[in-house]
C-alpha cells in the first residue's frame, strides 16, 4: 500500500485518472510545480472570494470587503443578482465530508452544504473564466466524490440529492445536477476499482510525451528532462483539495 492511502480527494482522483507518474510526484513524491505571479494572484483572489461568500452566508455584511476591488465587487453584486435556487435547510459552509472505504479515507470539502428535512443540497462557487459545460461537470470526480461522500453519510436517498455549480463570471449558467441510485452504485465500483489500483501500484507509468496531458504538463520537464514551465492563468487549476 502506498503513503498515500491516508485520503483521496477530487484532485486525487482526478490526476489518478489522468496520469498515475504525476500522482505519484503529487501524492507520494509530495512535489510542488511553479507557479507564474499572475496565477498567484487569481488563484488568492478566487480564495478571496469564497471566505467573503463563507462569511456572508454566515450573516456576516461583507460589502466593506469588496469596496476597493472591482473583481471581487462584480462577483459579489453576481452572486447578489443571481443567486441560485437553494433548497431551505440548515447551512454549513467549508464543512468537511470524509468515509473509510477499503483501508482509504475518501475526503471532500463542500462550499455550501444545506440539510433539509428531505433533501440536502451541495453548492460551489467558481470563479473560472468561462462556465463548464454539464456535461463535462456529470462526469468530474468533484461532482461524483461530493455527492457520493453526501449519500453514505446521511439518511437521503440519492435522489433526493443535488449539487448546484455557481459561476462568479456567468451566474446565469449554474449547473443544477440531479443524484440517482444507479449513479451512486456506477460510482461506488469506480472508487473500489481506483482504490485497488492505488494501493496495489509501484511503478507509476509516464505517458507518452507526444500525448496532449504531456505537452501542458507542469511535470513534463521532470519526466522528459526539459525546462520547467511556469502555470499561468489561462491553465490554472481552481483552488481545492
């Protein structure tokens, strides 16, 4: 078993499924990559903007902490203009959702989680550029690990659970998806599969460096003994676990 089956989160799974050299440089090597200075600045200001909206679902008037920042102040009026339907319920935010499954703890983080009578709800606020398309969002390991994590941990049956994505720029196209029972068994034998080959793995195979994941790769220079590239804003990947 490696060292890394303390947890696995969205990020885990999702570089697992990508390339397995790179999760080892993430997960077990525990390597940083560069980061170029504009990229450190989106990537603060997306943190930013999630405590502000923690703090403003908490009660909290948040309007003094936008006033001198366009980005932040445009974003906040969007989430004030185009809030998304939220199911009424009790409200937790940046509250944490962990399961023990086959040796390895399965951890998410959720924005916004409200627990209804019937229902529960998941929301996450992004702040990408552009919205991402549902179809690319039904099949990304945050939408499947968080409302998975959100079924064995509560009474709910699947379908009476959801997730909603808000899109700081594009608040007008946020994502609503439904949970079944037949998605939840697909991705209960995804996770048993993806964890028996984590723990069973040793070898950490590299792709090939022709491939499309090579050319973008902040590790490429480590597997193919090139210059290290600096991650800039238009390939940044959101801030999460």
């Amino acid at each position: 078993m490696t060292k890394l089956a303390y947890h696995l989160s969205q990020n885990s799974l999702k570089v697992w499924q990508t390339c397995q050299r790179k999760f080892r440089y993430l997960y077990i090597d525990q390597l940083g990559f560069p980061v170029s200075i504009q990229g450190q600045e989106q990537l603060v200001k997306g943190k930013q903007f999630h405590l502000i909206l923690q703090q403003q679902r908490l009660g909290i008037r948040v309007e003094a902490l936008v006033k001198d920042d366009p980005q932040l102040r445009l974003w906040l009026d969007n989430y004030y203009n185009y809030l998304p339907a939220l199911i009424a319920g009790k409200e937790f935010v940046e509250v944490y959702r962990s399961y023990q499954m086959a040796g390895v703890r399965l951890l998410g983080i959720y924005d916004l989680l409200i627990i209804g009578d019937r229902q529960g709800q998941i929301v996450d606020w992004k702040t990408h550029r552009v919205p991402i398309k549902s179809a690319l969002l039904h099949q990304d390991w945050q939408t499947k690990l968080y409302l998975y994590l959100l079924q064995v941990t509560t009474n709910f049956p699947p379908e009476n659970l959801s997730m909603t994505y808000w899109f700081a720029n594009s608040p007008q196209d946020s994502v609503i998806i439904n949970y079944n029972q037949n998605w939840h068994d697909q991705i209960h034998r995804e996770l048993l599969e993806i964890i028996t080959e984590i723990t069973q793995e040793t070898e950490y195979p590299t792709l090939y460096p022709d491939s499309k994941i090579c050319q973008s790769c902040e590790f490429r220079y480590r597997c193919f003994e090139q210059s290290a590239p600096l991650i800039t804003v238009d390939n940044i990947p959101e801030i999460s676990i």
